[in-house]
C-alpha cells in the first residue's frame, strides 16, 4: 500500500488512471501514477560434477534453511549479470558455463524467477555475508524439508528430472 507520493510527497488514493484498466496509486497533488509491477528474481542452479550447490541463509526470510544462490534484479543490470552476482554474494562460486534454465512466472505473489544453468569452475565456495554455508549436495543429500521457499523444490525437481533424461532444455512454467 503507497500511502505518499515519492515525486511530491502528497497523499495518493487509488482510482483507474484514464486510459488504463485497473486500479493504481495516484498522487492527489501532482498525478504521478506509481505502478507496481512483479519482482524479478534472478539466480543460478550451480552445479559441480553430480552435486548441486545450495546456500544456508544468514538473513530473514526464512533464516537457516537452504536455498540456491538467488535474488533481487537491480536496475540497470541484465538477468545473466544479476544471477551471477548472487551467486558470488550469496557463495562466492565462479562458473565457467551457464545456460537460461527456467522462467517460472508466479503470479499469486507477483515474482518471476529466471534461472541460469551454471557449471561451477570448482568446488571452492566462499558463503558471503547473506549465507551461513554454502555446500555442494548429491541428489540423496538435498535438504527437502529444510528448502526455503517452494520455488526451491520445483527448480530441483526440474533439474534432476532433465538429469535423468539427459535433456537440459529452456522452459517456462507459470506456478
């Protein structure tokens, strides 16, 4: 809920923009309509020979449980830049090959996730200031009940899935 304006300060209330479809914040004083528009989530599903790489979470939501290296696009940075960034922040792992994975559009809670397929250059991690540890695990090893969100499990799902098949392909999938 925008309760102010951030270009005037004035108070906002909420009313159907002409030329538009649904209701937005607009500034009582200057106009301005702010949008709110989905989050976009960025990261990488890293891999090094059969383990994946998952994160323990130093930070709130969900402190202490698992995770892959993955967060909040900044401005003025691609998909790839961002989740490359993430997983030097949240592991400081390097990879050395990456492929888009999966776009999971999840309205219900307007985010949208883009992961990379990263293969890791080595096994050295480095848990930056956002992570607990960061660990390599097989497949019978992965934490499930201790993932952090569930957007978690569908991305390894996935990745194990394809695994077996052999067949590493781009998909988008609407959650």
């Amino acid at each position: 809920m925008i309760n102010f304006c951030s270009s005037c300060g004035g108070k906002v209330h909420v009313a159907v923009p002409p030329m538009d479809n649904r209701p937005r914040h607009i500034c009582n004083d200057c106009g301005q309509v702010h949008y709110q528009n989905p989050k976009v989530i960025v990261g990488t599903l890293p891999v090094f020979d059969d383990k994946v790489l998952l994160c323990q979470r130093a930070i709130e939501p969900r402190l202490g449980f698992w995770t892959l290296p993955a967060g909040f696009l900044e401005n003025h940075e691609t998909a790839f830049d961002g989740a490359k960034r993430e997983t030097q922040e949240e592991a400081g792992a390097e990879f050395s090959e990456s492929q888009l994975y999966r776009i999971y559009d999840i309205p219900r809670i307007s985010q949208i996730y883009v992961m990379y397929l990263a293969k890791l250059s080595s096994a050295h991690v480095n848990p930056g200031e956002e992570s607990l540890a960061a660990h390599l695990f097989d497949e019978s090893e992965i934490p499930w009940d201790s993932l952090a969100f569930p957007i978690m499990n569908d991305i390894l799902k996935d990745f194990f899935t394809d695994r077996q098949q052999g067949c590493f392909t781009v998909a988008e999938k609407v959650l």
